[in-house]
C-alpha cells in the first residue's frame, strides 16, 4: 500500500521527511528494490534514488544488484553496520535470547529452560547476562547493542509498563518490566505480549507476510492469540485483546489461573493433554504424546482431537468477530502437524459464519519456537531511531 505524500515545507525537511519514510518502509518490509521502494513511499523513483546514494554514503543502508522478472536492479536494506538488537522471550517453561543485525538476520541465540514458577528478578538478570556473554561470543562491543524486544507470556500494559492482569505470572505483579530490563542492559528496551510479538514475526519473516489480516495462536503449556488487523497489531486498551486461553469453554470445568472456572486455557494445555492419557499410555511428555500420535495411536490422536475442538470453537468466534484472512498456529502442539490442523479446520468451519469461496487459510507457523524472539527483534528494531539526521553531513 502506497502511503500518502508528504505535505510541502522547507526543502531540508522535506528531504529528512523523504529519507525517514524510506528508512521505516525498509525496517518494517525488509529488503526492496528501488522501485518497490517507490511504490511502497509514493515517491518517485528519482527521489528514492537520490536518497538512497545519500543514505549508502552515510552506512545506514546498502545496495546489491539482485534480477527481478529478468531484469536487473538495486535491492536495498539497511546496513549491518549500524548495530544489533536483542529478542527476549520469557515463555512458561523456558528463556530465549537472540541477537540480530538490522536485515532481522540472527546471528547468535541461545535457550535456557525455566522452573514452572521463575521470577523475575533471576530470570531479568540471566537475560542481561546472555546477551552479555552473547555479544562478547561474536566480537561485538557493548556499544554495538542498539536495544532490545522483550516478550513476556502475559498480557501486557504499554502504559503502565506492567502486567495487564495480577495473578497471572506470579512474581511479576508490580513489576515495571521495561524499566526492569532496561536498567540491566543499559539500553532501551520495549516490551509486548509473546503472541502479539510471535504474530509480528510471522508477518515480518514467516507465513503470514503477505497478509494484512491475520492471527497468531500459540497451543501449549498456555493459550494465547497475537491478531493483526489491517497490517496492525491489536492489543486492546491496557493490552488484553486476543487471550482467548480466557475465553469460557466449559461450565463447570477445572480452575483456571485467572479465577475462572472452565477456561480454553485449563481444557487445552500440554499438561492437561499429558494428564488425560496417564491410565492408558502412563507417564508421558508432550513430545511423546505428539509422537506417537503422528504414528497413528488411537488414544494420543483423539486427546489432540478433541483439543482442536476447543481452540476451533474459540477460533470460530474469533474468526466471526475480525475475519482474518489467515490463522497461524504454533506453540508446542503445533508439532503435531495435520493430526491437529484436520481437527482444527472443521471445527473453525463447523462453528463459524461460513464462506464457502474465501475461508480463512489455516498453517503452521514457520518460525516455530523462535515467532516471539523474532518478534521481539522486529519490534526492538521499529522502536529505534536510526541517525538520519547524519545524512546531511555526507549528503
């Protein structure tokens, strides 16, 4: 989608307007040809080519000669040179850390796994010390780390920069998570809901890319939903939109860590799932469960079953409500691939206002484990202002 032109004003203000919007258009997309570049701005590709000579002398963004449709042109993205950003992610059992350049190209990760009740204060110091000894493995200075995402598997305050809802991360009430991290690291550090930053990965570098309305939903150790709307995030007045682990399911079902009674969350989790088949496979992971599921047991396949029952209802009336174009799953079920999407599809189908002729496609997501910490990245990159203003200098 073109964006609209910018308003006239003094000519050096409308060069820096014209360099900031090629600059974001290149950090939200990605890499582009200088005529995607035109196309995306609404410049013309004379400006755009004048600006990125400017911006290429100034190392904030380079060119190579790549062949789109036979014919030859200069694809731009933005320098690696200008620095690395951190993608944190505090799931329900385990802490992933990644450094990346400004391409979202990881260049170093690393995973530590949780105890069920990890705090904060351990697990924030622990995050600081990885991307520490993160930066240090790949030579790069301290200086080099522009920022960092963090991703917290709750719903999440901008505002208050604390947990939307007490009680449901014990140890992180009252937290001021941002400013905790940031204090650590020395950096800025912006912080969001794991869905919502696992659907931002999917659209930035996963299945989702060409989508401008989809959802994000990840099935494990807890349900939650990341929702994109008209190529934004929808996080909800104090950041509760999409936790449809909340949404009631059954009357009188087991209680739920919010206070509830019947959630998606306590009738479809990895625990639950485990649980259900304790008298008829003995004790099992997830990973077995998935396993032998996929191998045809009768009794693992029929527990994802019926858990794609649940999340397919939850999702139909999600579907209803925002039409989305595309559903991604992931999370640690996700793994069990068409054993849970065939289930998954007629359910959403079955319960949802139906279009026969544009239904909304249903995939796996392609970044598995990794969605949020990509997400992370991305958002951590959108929220840094990069030094065009130095252009002027080189111009």
């Amino acid at each position: 989608m073109a964006i609209g032109r910018v308003p006239p004003g003094s000519q050096s203000s409308l060069r820096e307007a014209n360099r900031a919007r090629i600059v974001d258009t290149v950090k939200r997309l990605g890499a582009m040809t200088q005529v995607e570049l035109a196309d995306a701005t609404g410049l013309s590709t004379a400006t755009v080519s004048i600006i990125v000579n400017e911006l290429v002398a100034a190392g904030i963004v380079t060119t190579t000669q790549v062949t789109r449709s036979g014919r030859r042109a200069f694809q731009v993205t933005l320098s690696r040179g200008l620095g690395l950003v951190a993608g944190i992610h505090f799931s329900t059992r385990a802490l992933r850390v990644a450094l990346a350049d400004p391409s979202g190209t990881i260049v170093a990760r690393q995973r530590l796994p949780l105890p069920p009740d990890h705090r904060h204060d351990t697990d924030m110091d622990r995050a600081a010390q990885l991307v520490s000894d993160m930066l240090e493995s790949i030579g790069a200075p301290p200086g080099e780390l522009l920022g960092a995402g963090l991703g917290i598997c709750a719903p999440y305050n901008a505002e208050t920069d604390m947990l939307s809802v007490p009680g449901l991360l014990r140890g992180w009430d009252e937290v001021r998570l941002a400013e905790s991290m940031s204090r650590r690291l020395g950096k800025q550090v912006v912080v969001d809901n794991d869905a919502n930053l696992a659907m931002l990965g999917e659209s930035r570098h996963g299945v989702a890319r060409e989508a401008s309305s989809a959802v994000f939903v990840s099935i494990g150790y807890g349900i939650g939903a990341g929702i994109m709307a008209n190529g934004e995030l929808l996080r909800g007045h104090d950041g509760t939109a999409g936790e449809i682990g909340h949404v009631r399911v059954s009357e009188n079902g087991e209680l739920c860590r919010c206070g509830n009674r019947g959630c998606l969350e306590v009738m479809v989790n990895s625990t639950a799932i485990v649980h259900s088949l304790r008298h008829t496979v003995g004790n099992v992971t997830l990973r077995d469960v998935i396993t032998m599921a996929r191998q045809g047991d009768i009794g693992c396949s029929r527990v994802i079953s019926d858990a794609a029952h649940y999340v397919g209802a939850a999702l139909s009336s999600l579907c209803n409500l925002i039409n989305p174009e595309l559903i991604v799953i992931g999370g640690e079920l996700a793994d069990a691939g068409a054993v849970l999407l065939a289930p998954l599809e007629a359910a959403i189908e079955r319960n949802s206002l139906r279009n026969p002729l544009n239904p909304p496609q249903v995939q796996l997501s392609a970044l598995g484990d990794d969605a949020a910490v990509h997400g992370a990245v991305a958002f951590a990159f959108d929220s840094i202002s990069l030094p065009i203003t130095a252009v002027e200098a080189s111009a």
